[in-house]
C-alpha cells in the first residue's frame, strides 16, 4: 500500500493501517506525534466534512488586529 506525504509545514501521512483503518499521522517540529486512526466507512463524509471546511477557510477573512492594544 502506497503512503502519501503533504509537506512541508508539519507534514502529514496517510496510510491504511493493520485492520484497514484509515490513518492520518502528523509529527511536529518538536517531535510530537498526532494519529488519527478512522474506519474506512467513515471517510466519505470524513471527506464532505474536510471539503466543507476547506470551503469556509477560503472564505474566511480574519478580523483586523488592534495596533493600539
């Protein structure tokens, strides 16, 4: 099975696990690693729910800082 990597940043892995789990795996500049482990049913709305929130981080817009504080 193939492991796909996004870098750079942190990075990320996705990989199918033992038991055919979905696995998302990230590993911080300092060393910390975050695992998220899915059944492979829930992907598809894993995917509707990811492409939803890509949709609203396009759009957002953040709120200007104070200079004065």
């Amino acid at each position: 099975m193939e492991t796909r990597k996004i870098e750079p940043r942190d990075g990320a892995e996705v990989y199918v696990g033992a038991r055919g789990h979905v696995c998302i795996k990230q590993v911080s500049g300092l060393g910390e690693e975050a695992l998220i482990i899915m059944h492979r049913d829930d992907i598809p709305e894993l995917i509707q729910h990811l492409q939803a929130t890509y949709q609203e981080a396009l759009d957002f817009v953040p709120e200007p800082e104070d200079r004065d504080a």
